[in-house]
C-alpha cells in the first residue's frame, strides 16, 4: 500500500514540478532529482556506481 502511494505520489511530482517546467526556476535541486527519477522510471537512467567499502 505504501509502495503504491509512494510511486503515485513521485509520478504526481514529476507531473506538477515538470522535467522542464516552470517549477524548475522555483527549486531547481528538487527538479534535477526529480528528472533522473523520470529517467530511471522510463528505463534510460544509468545503473547505480558501487564503491568498495574495503
């Protein structure tokens, strides 16, 4: 159920701030954020990069 609301509720974001929309001059960090979760729902993003942690 929260997964459901989750991804509602980042799809919704994606649609209300806009990749290039006009709440990109509002709050440009959340836009970039927001327009790689759009790339990554749309299967474009690129895979994580892993670190060795020893």
């Amino acid at each position: 159920m929260f997964l459901v609301l989750g991804v509602s509720a980042t799809v919704l974001a994606i649609v209300v701030v806009g990749m290039r929309g006009r709440g990109r001059e509002r709050a440009p960090r959340i836009a970039d954020h927001l327009a790689t979760a759009a790339k990554h729902l749309n299967g474009e993003g690129q895979p994580p990069q892993f670190s060795r942690l020893g």
